[in-house]
C-alpha cells in the first residue's frame, strides 16, 4: 500500500505539492508558481485513498472502499505522519547539512561520505525503502523535513567553528 502512496506522489506532483503545502521558497528556487489548493486538503486524502485501495490486493478492503471511502482518509493521514516520523528520525542519522543535500549529493560528495561515516546513506535506505522517495518530495520542506537547516546545505559549521 506504502508504493501505491508513493507512486500517486510520483504521478501527480502537483496535487503532492498542494497536499503537502508549498514553499515560496521552494517555487522561486525551481522557477515555477507557487502551488496553491484549490480544493480542500481532504479531497487531496480521498484521491490519494483511491489511489491506495481501489486495486488492493485483498478484494473485502476493495469492497470496503467501495462502499465507505470517506473512512479511508484517515488511514492515509495516519501513514503520511508515520512516513513523516520516520523520514525525520533516518534525517537525523544526516544531522542538519546532509538533511538539506539530495539524494546524489549525499552519494556523490566525498566530503558527506567522510561525516557520514558508518551512517551511509545505503544504510538509511536499507533501514527505510521509501526515505528517498520521500526525501525527493520533503527535502526542503520544513513542515516535512524537521531537521533540515536554512543554512547553506553542505557548510561544515562544526569543523568551521572549531578552527577558531
């Protein structure tokens, strides 16, 4: 169910945008508008649920969506705030300047590697399947991505201070 979330992310980016409310920032950045509902957030759950539960793989869940989708909003809610939690903890592991960097930034930069350490980013990815999907729609996103920094991503303000 977690892929058929992922996946109606993947297909509908601006619906993903909107549900996951978009940055100013984050629009100015990639030279577009910024996205705004024109629909309330439940109706963004619903579609999502749709998505989720109309090919089930268990027919009575199909049959129950079918007859009561309003109810399966909640389930949905309830696995974005689990994917949420558990994308933050796997950021942590990167602490604020590698939470900020893309996926090939963390893998392509010999520097991240080296403060990475035992905490590859293989190792995030082994532990949770879906944090790069995840990290790709969150990534500077603050209401998602609680460990990310403003400051310039890939500044070493540890080592820095300690020059000093």
């Amino acid at each position: 169910r977690t892929a058929r979330l992922i996946s109606w992310c993947k297909t509908y980016p601006d619906s993903r945008i909107k549900l996951f409310s978009d940055s100013h920032q984050e629009a100015v950045n990639e030279g577009r508008r910024r996205q705004q509902m024109s629909a309330q957030k439940e109706v963004y759950f619903q579609q999502v649920a749709d998505a989720v539960f109309t090919h089930d793989h268990d027919p009575h869940i199909r049959q129950l969506y079918a007859q009561y989708p309003s109810v399966f909003v909640k389930p949905i809610k309830s696995r974005f705030q689990s994917l949420r939690k558990k994308y933050n903890d796997a950021n942590k592991t990167l602490g604020t300047t590698g939470a900020g960097l893309t996926a090939m930034e963390l893998r392509e930069n010999p520097e991240m590697k080296r403060l990475l350490g035992e905490c590859s980013l293989d190792k995030i990815v082994d532990a949770f399947p879906w944090w790069e999907e995840l990290h790709g729609f969150w990534r500077t996103n603050p209401s998602y991505n609680t460990v990310y920094s403003t400051a310039d991503p890939g500044q070493d303000f540890a080592t820095e201070a300690q020059q000093y």
